[in-house]
C-alpha cells in the first residue's frame, strides 16, 4: 500500500477538495499577459527544491550581514521618528542588517533628539549603524575649524562611521535650503583626512553619474550607496511644500538622474576599466528597489559585492507595531531564498 503524504498541512490549509475547486473559480482571473513576464531572469524550476536553509551570510562593511539589506537613512527629529528609527534598529538586530541614520543635524545644534538617535543599544553591537551629517554642514563646520565635532557626534551615539549625504538639487529646492561652495569630493576628501572610522558616501533620490561614481570609488571611503532616481525623490519632495512657488520654477530638474539599474552599469564599467585601481570595492545600491526581486536583481548584476537599500518600503511599515514591520522584512528574506533558488540572472553585465 502507498501511503501519500499532504504537501500542505499547515495551520491555514485548505481541505484538498476546497483547494481544488478554489483553483477552478479562480483560473479565469489568475490569467497573465505575456508582457508581464519578468525578463530580468531565466526561471530554472528543474535545478533545485524550495530552499531550506536561511540566507547565506555577507561580510559588508567589516560585519556580518545575515540579511543583505541595507535600512536606508530617513529620518530623526520628531517623536514619530523615535518610533521609527527604534523599530528600525530592532529588524536589523533581529534579521541581521545595517541601518544608515536619517540626517543627524539636530545633534550638532542640542541633544534634544538625542534618543532619536540613540539606537546602539537597540540594534547591538554586531550589526553596522551609520550616522549621517549633509556636505553642507561638514563644510559648515570645517569653516569653522570644528572638523573634531564630527567625531564627537559618531562616537556620542556608539556609531561605526559616517555617511556623508550629497543632495545638492534638493538643497536648491528647499525653501530653507544651505549653499555650498567646495565640490562634495573635496569635502569628503577632507572629512577621510580628519577621521578614522569608515565614510560612505550617498545621494539622496537622483544618483549620480559616471564620472562622480568614478570619483568617490577611488577614494578610501567604506561604501558608496547609490540614492538612486526612481524612490523618494527629496527635491520633488521639497518642491511640494513648498508654499511661494519658488521652487516650481525649477521643476524640470525633478526629473534629473540616473536609476539604481544604469548605475550599476556604470559601476560595472568603471571596475572594468580600473580593476585594483578602485579603493572602494562596497556597494549600497538604493532608490527605486521596491520588491525582494529588484534587491536580487541589482545586486546579481553588480560586479562589486552589494547589498540593496530601502527605505520607504521600511518606513510603511515602522511606524506602528513592530509586528507588522517584522511580517514584512521575513517575507523579503523568504522571498529572496526562492529566488536564489530558482531565478537566474539574465545579461548579467
């Protein structure tokens, strides 16, 4: 006698003659077009069973990421940004990713926001934390000969180095907006001069283009994330509150940038062209990676090691219960094993 054994048995099965005339009422409407294929990938269902073990781990950024994502920088300086960067912190320690600090002005003016940023003890000590000060202000504070406070503000709050954020179309935009004068390489130049923990370097919604890529992937910094056009794009944020209308004369510069996609490629190109050349060899690709598939994707195509960023994917979910953030960050895991498993990269470059 054969004994067939129940390929789905959990807690929220259906009874087998329910599944199946599920499957009939449903036929009809699961029909794909053939324009939704995605072309990204061969699919190879031959090669391999629904995967069992977790995620490989990553060495990235001198730590060890169970997860290969990156919380990308947000926010810091309301209550309702407490709540989220303490939700935050407590996937990454769980699921065993790294998280970059919204902008940290606000501690160079008080501590008043302090515990907004105070996330160490959250988020542990195995998993990186990134704070996070604009070029604006690091040239403030040059100016000024007061390069020592950027030290004292990574290391008041337990920091493993420093992201340094480039956003000059958004600072343009802002009604409140900074000017700076000295270009973000020669500032970051001087921020490597100065300090002793790793830097990354990032934009902050548009990316950037081959030739600053090329820039800063030949200084020493730890990682350069990308911030690429096609998620939150902090200039078109700035355009809309905006209440006198300046900013919307300048709309057409919204559109301004490069996609996570075309930087890889410039990526590729550079490494192919420099090799051992290249001091920075760690990618954060960020901007427009809205599902687990893009974050595969990206980061399979990239000839450096990488591990992808979000950010307003997270924060739909940090700001409520932890629970819902939790659910959201296992299915990004799991969704990623069976790609792993199953999708091979196409035309990987």
């Amino acid at each position: 006698m054969v004994t067939l054994i129940a390929s789905n048995q959990g807690p929220h099965a259906q009874p087998l003659e329910e599944r199946k005339s599920a499957h009939i009422d449903l036929a009809f409407a699961s029909q794909t077009e053939h324009a939704q294929a995605d072309s990204r990938f061969y699919y190879e269902p031959a090669l391999s069973g629904h995967p069992r073990s977790e995620l490989a781990p990553l060495s990235f950024l001198k730590k060890t990421f169970r997860t290969p994502i990156w919380v990308s920088s947000m926010t810091g300086g309301t209550e309702m940004a407490k709540i989220i960067n303490q939700n935050l912190a407590r996937a990454c320690a769980e699921f065993g990713m790294g998280m970059g600090l919204g902008s940290c002005r606000p501690l160079l003016e008080g501590n008043e926001r302090f515990e907004d940023f105070n996330l160490r003890p959250i988020i542990g000590n195995e998993q990186p934390l990134y704070a996070n000060l604009g070029v604006a202000q690091l040239e403030e504070l040059f100016a000024a000969k007061q390069g020592h406070r950027i030290i004292e503000l990574v290391e008041s709050i337990q920091a493993d180095g420093l992201i340094v954020h480039i956003n000059p179309l958004q600072e343009w935009f802002q009604p409140e907006g900074d000017r700076y004068f000295r270009s973000p390489v020669d500032i970051v130049s001087e921020v490597l001069d100065t300090v002793s923990f790793p830097v990354i370097v990032k934009e902050v919604g548009q990316g950037m283009g081959p030739e600053s890529i090329r820039a800063f992937l030949k200084m020493p910094i730890a990682a350069l994330d990308f911030g690429a056009f096609g998620g939150t794009n902090f200039s078109k944020l700035e355009m809309l509150r905006d209440k006198n209308g300046r900013a919307t004369r300048f709309e057409p510069l919204i559109t301004v940038g490069h996609t996570a996609y075309e930087m890889v490629q410039f990526v590729n190109e550079i490494y192919r062209q420099e090799g051992d050349k290249l001091a920075c060899k760690e990618i954060i690709i960020s901007g427009g990676v809205n599902t687990f598939l893009d974050g595969y994707y990206l980061t399979e195509s990239c000839h450096l090691s990488a591990v992808y960023g979000q950010a307003s994917a997270f924060l739909k979910h940090a700001a409520g219960n932890y629970e819902d953030l939790r659910i959201y960050v296992q299915s990004q895991i799991d969704g990623l094993r069976v790609a792993k498993a199953m999708l091979k990269v196409r035309n990987n470059q």
